[in-house]
C-alpha cells in the first residue's frame, strides 16, 4: 500500500511538470528509453490483471521478470546525463558560455529528472508486483522480502540525490560567479543567476515526490532580481553622486563666474568713468 501510495505521488508530480514523461520519451530516439517505453507497458499490463486478479501468478510474473534490468539502465543512463550537465558547467569559465550551459542545465535537466522520476515508478511497480508473487508462492518469505525492497529502494533514493544534488551545487557555483560580474554583464549574469534557482526549485520539488530528505541547505546564490536591484541601486547611487557633485561643482562655477561677472562688469564702468572724465 506504501509503495503504491508513491507510486501515486510520482504521478501527480510528473502530471504537473512542465515537460511530460511521455511527451519526453516520444522525442527520444535512444534504444536504452525506448526499451524503458517498452517495459512500462508490460508493467501496465501486468499491473492490470494484478488488480482484476488480486494476485500475481506464475505466468503474470514470467511476462515482467526481466524489466529490473531495462529500468536500471535506463536509471543509469539519466543519472550520466545529469553528470554530464554538471561538467559541462564547471569547464565553463566566460560569463557568455555560462550562461548557455545554464540554460541548456535548465531545460535538459527537466526532462532527465522526467525520466528519473519514470524509472522509479516502474520500479515500485515492480516492487509491487514483486511482492504480491512472494505472497502467493511463498508467503512465510513476505516480511524478509519486503525488507530487502526497502533497503534497494533506499540505496536507489540516495543515488539519485548525489547525483541531482552535485547538479544543484553546480549551479549554485555558477549563479555565485554570475553575482560577482553581474555589473560588467548585466543580460548574462542575471540569466545564469535565474537558470539556477529554477534548477534548484525543478530539483526540490523532485525530491520532495520522491520523499528524499537532504539534510544540506542550498548554496546562498541571490536570485537575478536582487543582483539586478542591486546593480541598479549601485548605479543610482553612483548617479547620484555625480549629480551632487555636478550639482555643488556647478554651483561653485556660478558663484565664481558671477563674482568674475560682477568684478568685470565694475572694471568697466569705472573705466568708462574715467574716459568721460578725460573726455571732460
């Protein structure tokens, strides 16, 4: 009941994503996911008579038993692809080429994390299945059994998790870089800031379907808009500055051109004095 509990919340969760497993799958042309297309459907099916039947014998079982090897590879090849994102960040040195691996890190990592989220609800499917063959053939074996799913489940859970959370920290490095020239690249450094959060926010709320806790709290990376609020206040601050000094330095001239008007404008009367004093 608790796995198929699960089974239900990666559901919803794949249900609410912008990129839906499957639509993710169809664009697909790698052997490894459509094999993973395949093994879903027999799960389906397997699923079906399971619920019709309220057991799973002999022969449901025998059409399912290889699918824990196809969904690993799959699970496998997804997680390297999320390594991949990863590297290809930290290579990343210039503002410019950053900026289009975090992009590329935002939209591809959504549909890996996709694909992640599909494998293990294959897998507690499998699990499910699993343990109800265990209950008909041998139910004295039911509660070791079950154990033992637990602790793969687990084992799965954490190496998901290293692996999405290595891509988070990434990020977070790169969005700090970002931060720090966010003045000499105004465009590009917010949209690498942005790009993080959102991969943050894509792998949180994954984790939180999955039911994986991580103890470690994100990197501090700000978000765009206040390395953005913040250039701008720096930049208003230094303008106003300048207006002030603009302001104080032109009133200084004015006062000094009006004394040199007022000291000029003396000079000449008193001369024109003097000529019509001559002149008298």
């Amino acid at each position: 009941m608790a796995m198929q509990q699960a089974m239900d919340e990666i559901t919803d969760y794949l249900a609410k994503i912008d990129e839906k497993v499957d639509d993710v799958l169809r664009a697909q042309k790698d052997a490894v996911l459509a094999r993973m297309i395949g093994v879903g459907l027999v799960l389906e099916e397997a699923m079906t008579i399971r619920e019709s039947r309220g057991r799973v014998d002999e022969i449901t079982w025998s059409k399912v038993q290889t699918a824990p090897a196809t969904i690993a590879e799959t699970q496998a090849y997804a997680l390297r692809q999320l390594d991949a994102l990863a590297e290809k960040l930290e290579r990343k040195t210039g503002i410019g080429d950053l900026a289009e691996a975090a992009k590329e890190a935002e939209s591809k990592s959504r549909e890996w994390l996709a694909v992640l989220a599909r494998c293990f609800q294959l897998q507690d499917a499998i699990a499910v299945l699993e343990l109800d063959r265990v209950l008909d053939a041998s139910p004295d074996e039911l509660d070791g059994h079950r154990l033992g799913l637990k602790a793969a489940r687990q084992n799965r859970l954490e190496l998901i998790s290293r692996t999405t959370e290595l891509l988070v920290n990434r990020m977070n490095a790169a969005a700090g870089m970002a931060n720090a020239k966010v003045l000499l690249h105004p465009t590009a450094s917010p949209a690498v800031v942005r790009s993080s959060n959102n991969v943050a926010v894509s792998i949180h709320e994954f984790h939180g379907r999955l039911g994986i806790e991580s103890g470690r709290e994100s990197a501090e990376a700000r978000r765009w808009v206040d390395a953005a609020t913040e250039a701008k206040d720096k930049a208003l601050e230094t303008g106003a500055s300048g207006v002030d000094a603009a302001r104080t330095l032109g009133s200084k001239t004015l006062d000094r051109a009006g004394s040199v008007t007022g000291k000029l404008a003396g000079g000449i009367a008193e001369r024109a004095r003097r000529l019509r004093g001559d002149a008298d």
